[in-house]
C-alpha cells in the first residue's frame, strides 16, 4: 500500500512539471500581457476627451471636433479659463489630433481652440500629418500663474489659453490671442520667443537661437507649417519685425 502512494504521488509531480492539468496561472504585476497576445490588438481609436497618447498609432490622420465636455470643463474654470475671460466656455471646442511624434511614430493628442477656426485648424494639422512635421507633444495648456519658469522643460504645442500676451521679458496688459482661442504654439522649445536682441527667457531652448539650424520640430520661413497655417489665413510670429515668436501662429497676426 505504502508502494502505491509513493507511485500516486510520483505521477502526479510528473503530470504537473509536464502542464498537463497545471490550473491557471495568476498574472504577473507589472507585465503588459498584450504584448504577448497570439493576434495583434486592435488599433485604439482617437476619443475626444483622451488622454495625449504614448502608443504608437497607425499612420493615418484622425481629426474630431466636440463641445468641451464636462469633465474637462470643470478642470478648466479656475485654470486655464475663469470668469472674466474674453471667450465663454461654449465658445470653445475641443479637437482630437493625430501627429507624427519626434521619434517617427504617430500619437493623439488634445487641443481646444474657438470653435469659429476649428474646422480650419483641423485642416492645418491635416497638412502636418502629410508632410510628417514632428510634434514633441500636442497637449492641452498648464494655467499660466503671472510668471515663466526659465527651467521648464515642457514642450507643449498648445492652443487655448486664457492669459496675458507674452514675451521674453515678462507678460504685457492685454489678453493674448491664445485667450481667444486663435493662436497656436508650436514645439515652443525648438521654437522660443527671440527679443530683437536675442535674449531667450527658457534657459534650454537657448540652443535654437540661431534659425539657421535646421533641427527637429524648428520651424522655418516657407516650410510645411508656415505653408499649413497661411493656407488658413493665419500668421508666424517669426514673421514680426523686432522680436520674434517662433512657436506663435494666429488668425489676427499678432
């Protein structure tokens, strides 16, 4: 009898060590088990009100325009719009971007912008898409707190905001063009805000001072993005006499 136990308990360690009837195993911490799935996932769709996406997306733009929904109005009010602000929030919509990022892969991001230009932006970051102009990141804007950090690394390509104008040397009295939801920065630190004797506030966009360079996401007088915004009516900052704001584009010019 002793025998036939000690034979039972051999087969079964057997039977175990070979998977045969192993239950299931408990899935790991940390392990992204989609990524050893049999079949590719699905490519994830572009949703208004998503977070900028890190995932690498097919190589087709996907353009969406909506109402703010509430969610992100309430992050808003007291931040990036408040009370006194010159546009209402219902004047504002927000569109859904695909972009081609600075490492050749394609990610979704958000912008809100007014809703009388969205069409039109789309139409813009259509034409981005096409000539594969990389983004650092398209992401909605950080409150502005009456001051620049020179040491912001931060390099949003950013709409709407409801601030003042400013420019190297510090913020001006009237509201800035991104306070009405017409102008757009684009990749701020390859392209910073030069003052007409070249001083640049962020100390790490210093190194594209000189335009000449040609580096990715800078922007250049006739390339793709200057093409893009002017086939919209709009105008580069880059254009201004005197200082010059290299991100800026915006439908009145300035």
């Amino acid at each position: 009898m002793q025998r036939l136990v000690l034979l039972a308990g051999a087969l079964a360690l057997l039977t175990a060590c070979a998977g045969g009837s192993a239950g299931p195993v408990p899935a790991a911490t940390g392990i992204d088990r989609g990524s050893i799935a049999s079949s590719p996932p699905a490519a994830p769709s572009l949703s208004p009100s998503a977070a900028p996406s890190r995932t690498p997306l097919p190589a087709r733009f996907r353009g969406t325009v909506s109402a703010i929904p509430p969610g992100l109005a309430a992050e808003m009010r007291g931040g990036t719009w408040h009370p006194g602000c010159p546009v209402p929030l219902s004047d504002l919509r927000l569109l859904g971007l695909r972009y081609w990022g600075f490492h050749g892969h394609v990610h979704a991001g958000r912008m809100v912008v007014n809703a009388s230009v969205a069409h039109d932006v789309i139409s813009v970051f259509r034409q981005l898409f096409q000539a594969r102009f990389p983004i650092k990141q398209l992401h909605l804007a950080v409150p502005y707190r009456g001051v620049d950090d020179p040491t912001d690394r931060r390099d949003y390509t950013v709409g709407f905001n409801c601030r003042p104008a400013l420019t190297a040397r510090g913020p001006l009295s009237n509201w800035s063009q991104h306070a009405y939801g017409l102008a757009i920065d684009v990749n701020p630190m390859q392209n910073p805000y030069v003052t007409s004797d070249g001083f640049i506030r962020n100390y790490h966009a210093r190194r594209f001072r000189d335009r000449s360079q040609e580096l990715v996401g800078m922007v250049h007088p006739g390339d793709a993005v200057v093409r893009a915004f002017t086939s919209i009516g709009w105008t580069w900052g880059g254009d201004w006499s005197g200082d010059k704001d290299y991100m800026h584009f915006s439908l009145t010019g300035r």
